[in-house]
C-alpha cells in the first residue's frame, strides 16, 4: 500500500493493489485508488531459492507496470509531497519512482530483513531511496543498521485505537462449554511457531487439564515444504487441524478460519498466545491483546510491550511444560490474570496512543517534505 500526502491541500491518498482494508479509508473519507498491477518483491525469506523464484515470478509484473509507474510518478511531482511505502515489499517500485521524482518518500519497516545478500541489498537500495524510514520498533531499528549501516530513521510504534469490544458470540466457539479460551491469532506459518500448541496441549492432557481451550484464528492450511508430520500433512492437502487430530489433543483445539474482527475474540479470552520463533514479541496481535487488557504470553527478551509477570510472560526460549503451567495458573487464578491484563492496557495506552503516534509520523512527513524541497532547491 502507498500512501500520498499533499501537505499543502491535506488530502491524502491511498493506493493500493486489492480493495481489501480500503472500507477504513474510505469511512474517513480517504480517496482509495486500486492498483492491482502495482508491482512488488521482498526478500523476506529466509531461503535464498524461495527469494529467487519470488523475483523472478515478480519480473512480468515489473515489465507490464512501466506505463502504470510513469503514470504515478507524474501524479506525485505535480499533486503530492511526500508518498509513503507501507511495505518493503514496494522497495523496488520506490527505486523505479525514484527516477521521475525527488518528492519525499518514506517507508514504513515492520519486519526483520534476513541477513543475506538478498536482504542486504534490499536495505541498501531502501536507504538510497528513501528520504526517511520508520520502524515499528528499536529491534527493526538496529536490525536494517546491521544490514546497511547508513539506514536511519525514527522509531514509532505501532498505534492502539481504544474502543469498546463486543466478545465473540459463544455460538461461533461451540466448544467453549465454561472452558478457559486461550487466543492464537494469525495464519500458520513455521516462523509463526503456531503448531507449538499441540506441545503445550499435549503437557495438558498429561495433567487432565482438558479445561483450557486454545481458540485459534486464520488460515491453518501447511506447505509440503514444512518439516516432519507438518510437511506429511500439508503434501495430504491437510491443515493444522489434521496435527492436532494425530496427536490426540484436537478436542483443545477450535479452528475459527478467518475472522473480521480478532479482536472480539481477544476479548472473549483469559489469554493471547504468540509462540513465534523468531523471538519477536512486539507485532499487532501483542499490542491489540495487551491494549484490550489480556495478558499475553510470548517468546523473546525485549520487554518494552510484554515484561514477565507484569504485562504476561515472556520467555527467552520455548519450553512447553512451563507455557502450560502459566497457563494453567491464569485459568485458575482470573484475578491474577485480570491484573495483569490491567498492567498491560496501561502500557498499552501510554506507549501506542493512536494521537500521540500519528503526531510522531506527522512530524516524519513533515521534516521529510521540508529535506526534499531543500535539496531540490540546491
């Protein structure tokens, strides 16, 4: 997604290449172009094969938008100051545009880059196009600097909207029956770390503990290319919910698909979950659980959103028998769960204000619009 802000009109707009998430825009009155031809690679795997197919399936798209980018690049010199690259997956597009204009471009860096050859590139062809760079967190911050050490920018997190929350009907989760809910949010993917569950249900078997529920939402379907029994299942056409039924614990589990609105199941749960293996405590789902007052428990050592015993539980590795009797302790103890669900909104509300946050990248558009104009002018 694309976003163009005239500063002297203050009448952005949003490009983007599929309609999906454009119904926010336009509620606030927000024009929204669709672009389906907008063309995009990132190398954000961490294999060097899958990057290269990725690209070289992302040729034909470049090669059939060179009328399209011509296009937008004379609408940003003679209608916008500063466009802003929700995505690295645009950094090549941005490097193209570059080329017809010195507007201000900023990029938005909310993953980890792997550090290849690949990934050191895409970093330096970012800090060679960009006029500025936001990252969602310090950890992004220092991550593109260890991949191009001229890559600069500021740090804003993400912002929380504070509004009231209806849960999730009951009848959408038939097998809740007075059992705790446990929320896992996202679709599976390995780095996810989603499939660590059935561990985690597997120690609660043991322990007869068949009151906890681990209400899971999105795409659950598994790549061949996965290892082991996920790998079976996903050569099978099979999902994660075929895991859970061969291990024996499927009746810990309820698949939810796609939801409109995790957050109403957030708020019909004791407690978040998000077991990634890349050590990353600090997406979406960890502010929108902590901000609606549910303790979230996950893996990493930075602590500024989830800090052990107070906003959740963090771990610095993944030990199942220890997520399960946290776990445990919340279901059997609401209060304690409560508070630090409590503890963890506060945080929330004062580190991710949405007006506080959307000043910080206001000032970024700004200072970046003003560098622009001044090396034009020289």
């Amino acid at each position: 997604m694309l976003a163009a802000i005239d500063r002297t009109r203050a009448e952005p707009e949003v490009w983007c290449r599929s309609p999906g998430g454009l119904s926010f825009y336009a509620q606030i009155g927000i024009p929204c172009r669709v672009e389906p031809e907008l063309p995009r690679f990132s190398a954000g795997s961490y294999r060097l094969r899958d990057n290269l197919s990725q690209l070289r399936r992302s040729i034909p798209s470049f090669l059939r938008a060179r009328s399209l980018v011509r296009r937008l690049a004379e609408t940003i010199e003679h209608c916008f100051d500063v466009v802003h690259f929700n995505h690295t997956a645009f950094f090549l597009l941005a490097r193209w545009l570059r080329r017809y204009t010195r507007k201000a471009f900023v990029m938005h860096l909310r993953t980890q880059t792997p550090n290849s050859f690949l990934g050191r590139w895409q970093a330096r062809t970012i800090q060679r196009t960009m006029t500025s760079c936001v990252f969602i967190t310090e950890n992004e911050a220092s991550h593109h600097a260890s991949l191009s050490p001229l890559l600069r920018g500021k740090v804003i997190y993400n912002p929380f909207v504070d509004a009231a929350v209806e849960p999730l009907p009951s009848e959408l989760m038939p097998d809740v029956r007075g059992r705790t809910v446990i929320a896992s949010l996202g679709n599976y993917s390995w780095y996810r770390g989603i499939d660590r569950l059935i561990d985690i249900a597997l120690v609660l078997k043991e322990r007869e503990r068949r009151d906890i529920l681990f209400a899971v939402a999105g795409d659950m379907r598994l790549s061949a290319k996965l290892p082991g029994i996920l790998g079976e299942v996903g050569a099978r056409g099979g999902t994660f919910a075929d895991v859970a039924t061969h291990y024996g614990v499927e009746d810990a589990f309820t698949f939810l698909g796609h939801i409109s609105s995790p957050e109403r199941l957030i708020v019909a749960s004791r407690a978040v979950v998000t077991l990634t293996r890349e050590a990353n405590p600090w997406g979406r789902a960890v502010i929108e659980a902590l901000g609606l007052g549910r303790p979230v428990l996950g893996i990493g050592t930075w602590s500024r959103f989830i800090e052990h015993g107070t906003t959740g539980f963090l771990y610095p590795l993944f030990d199942a028998k220890q997520v399960a009797s946290d776990i445990i302790r919340l279901a059997d103890e609401p209060a304690y769960a409560a508070t630090l669900g409590a503890q963890g909104r506060m945080r929330i509300l004062k580190l991710c204000d949405a007006s506080d946050r959307a000043a910080d990248l206001l000032g970024v558009w700004e200072k970046a619009a003003e560098s622009a104009t001044a090396s034009v002018s020289h």
